[in-house]
C-alpha cells in the first residue's frame, strides 16, 4: 500500500515525506535519531527527546547533553516540556539565541500520573489561559523559528480539549499541531481515535495536523492519511526496535513501494538485526563516552528488537545483561541468524495498558478558564509520554 503525499511545511523547512519521529525520553536520543535518519534516507523529521524547559534553564549537565545535535541532522529539532509560560520563554529564547535547534515542538501529551498531578502534560490544556500564555511566550521568544505542539485529545471523555487548543494554537502563532487520537485517561490502552484526528484536521485547516497513535507499520500511516486527511503521521512507540520503519514510511508515503506491497518493505533477518543492534549499542557507547554505559543504556532495546524471533528466555535474559560490545555480539552469534523476519514481529510494542482515572491537583476541573490553583515547577519531571 502506497501513498504519494504532499510535503509538509514546518516554518522555512519541507520535510518529504511528511513522517516525524515522536520524541521519546530515553529513546529518541542523537543515536537512535541517527539510525532513523540513516534508514529514512535523510527524510523525514526527527524530533530530540523531551527536554524540560527549567532544566535547560538551568544547564542542567545531563539536558546540554541532551541538545547536542549531530552535524548531519537538519533541521535540529527539539522538544521542549514546560508548565511555567515565563520559563518556557526563557528557555525558547536561549535556544534562539544560542542556536541550539532549527525548530521547537512543546509537550502537551504527557499522561504520566506524577505530572498530571502537577497540572502538567496532557492535564495543562484543560486551564486555556494557561496554554494561551505558553504558546504565546514561546512563539515571542523563537526568534522566527517554527514552533509546533504535539496533544492528546484530553484528560478523559468528558473533558476533551484538543478543538480547543487546536483552534488557541493557530491564534497563537504554532506553525503545526500533532493530535495523539487518545486521552490521558486511556494512557497507552485500547485504540487510538483516529476520528478525533479528521476531526481536528476539518475544524483547523490553517495550518498542518499530523496524525499519531497506532501506526504500527507503514500501511497504518497510508491508512490514517487516507481516513482523516491529516497533512502527516508522527511515530513513536512502532519505531522501538525498529529503526528500518522510516525506509518503509518513506517508501510507502513517497510512492517509492514497488508493487505497492508489503514485500516493498524492510524484513530483515536476525543476522540483520544483531548488526543494528550492535551498531545502536556502539552509536550509544560513542555518544556517552564510555562504552560500558552504551551497553547498558541499550539494554531497554533487546527486548524490542528481538520480539518474535526464536531466541529463549534464557539468552534473552543474558543479552538483557551484557556488559561490553563483545559480549553482546558473543552472546548474538550463540542465534540461529538465519532467522527470517517474524510474522508477530510487525504488531503493537511496547506501553500498551490504559488507566481508569487521570490524577489532577485539587478543583482542576472546576474551572477550564480559572488557573488560580497554579502549576508548581516540580510538574516539571523528566518523563515521556504523548
């Protein structure tokens, strides 16, 4: 299944096809972006993990090493997570002035207890005003870069937001919004509503929608380009493990799917995806300087990228503990590489489970309008989500 699509247009940048890497703490660092970018062919988009706007205030250690930008990545996009609209403009201003990125995106998707509780992530658009005085310090202070917001469609089914805010982002100034089609309530459980997505698309026609949630493979992004008109899809979760995702976006959204099939798209063997993950694992010992630390940090990824392959509980749990480059090519080479590509390999991966009640901070929803109650700065956490 392919799709010729038009190109999407963030400020002065074309990205072509229209395909995002949604930002992931923990993932979505310069390594993976690189592997992505690598399989893409250079297209695409690919957005840093989310920084918080206080942190990078504050250059904090871990955050600057976070904005580092690899020189072959244009336009350098990054993620910015912020409660307060005067930090969040210090922090946009310090990126302006410093050229620290090409383009800013603001987290509004965030579902994780500890920040909602705050007033924080996909809980902030319920205060309007709130979001009104964040968007607009942002895009004040971005020094004419584009500045785009990625949401959910709100707290639960009986406060949902994402008209709203959609229709504050374009008075405000956002050059593009990306709609998760879920609620903070449903967290990463059931479907996502891609009905949701039309019908944002229909009410916001000033600037580009993209789609997110549930694009599994690049089948699903043809599929919710064609059932809710969105101008692109943003992919997270479909990605972990799965780098060679992006060379199958861009072959089906560009037209480029011979046969129109999915034997137009990357099923690699296990020999070909020790050697990613070696690399990944290499990219990572590089990008922290010690390649102890890099083995460790990819350890989350084993699992992913192994998922539906014949490999054993056993050596699945050792590969989950491997220490050096050479232990975890040893212990990939103990395989069957010959292994072709899994028929279970191509479905959800993984957060999957939902929560029955978003935790707010005190009186949250009596008010959408009234935002007495404040948002503390320790809403600010180092988490992901959206």
């Amino acid at each position: 299944m392919t799709e010729s699509t038009q190109p999407l247009h963030i400020g002065e940048h074309t990205v072509q096809p229209p395909v995002v890497l949604a930002p992931m703490a923990g993932i979505t660092n310069a390594p993976f972006r690189t592997l992505c970018r690598e399989f893409s062919g250079g297209r695409g988009l690919f957005v840093s993990e989310m920084i918080t706007t206080r942190a990078l205030v504050e250059r904090n250690e871990k955050t600057m090493q976070l904005v580092h930008f690899d020189a072959s990545e244009k336009p350098r996009s990054i993620q910015l997570y912020g409660v307060d609209p005067v930090t969040v403009g210090k922090a946009v201003r310090m990126i302006a002035d410093e050229d620290l990125a090409d383009h800013i995106d603001l987290n509004f998707g965030c579902p994780v207890p500890k920040v909602t509780r705050k007033g924080g992530g996909s809980a902030l658009p319920y205060k309007r005003p709130l979001l009104r005085a964040i968007l607009h310090e942002a895009v004040n202070n971005a020094g004419g870069r584009p500045v785009t917001m990625k949401m959910r469609k709100g707290i639960d089914d009986d406060h949902l937001t994402y008209l709203d805010a959609g229709r504050i982002a374009v008075q405000e100034g956002i050059t593009a919004i990306a709609l998760h089609g879920r609620t903070a309530a449903q967290h990463y459980g059931g479907t996502a509503d891609w009905d949701a997505i039309a019908r944002l698309k229909e009410a916001v026609t000033e600037i580009p929608v993209l789609g997110n949630g549930d694009i599994w493979s690049a089948d699903d992004a043809v599929r919710m380009m064609r059932r809710t008109g969105c101008d692109g899809v943003v992919v997270g979760r479909g990605c972990l493990g799965r780098p060679w995702l992006f060379a199958d976006l861009v072959a089906a959204l560009s037209g480029d799917g011979a046969g129109g099939g999915a034997t137009a798209y990357a099923r690699p063997t296990l020999a070909e995806v020790a050697d990613v993950m070696v690399r990944h694992a290499r990219l990572l010992g590089e990008w922290l300087g010690d390649e102890a630390r890099g083995v460790i940090d990819f350890r989350k990824h084993v699992a992913w990228y192994t998922k539906g392959f014949s490999v054993g509980s056993e050596l699945r749990k050792r590969l989950a503990v491997a220490g050096s480059f050479e232990e975890l090519r040893a212990l990939l080479d103990e395989l069957d590489l010959s292994q072709q590509w899994p028929q279970g390999a191509d479905g959800p991966r993984g957060r999957t489970h939902s929560r029955n009640k978003v935790v707010l901070p005190d009186g949250w929803l009596d008010d959408p309008y009234e935002c007495g109650t404040g948002v503390g700065a320790d809403a600010e956490v180092d988490t992901s989500g959206g």
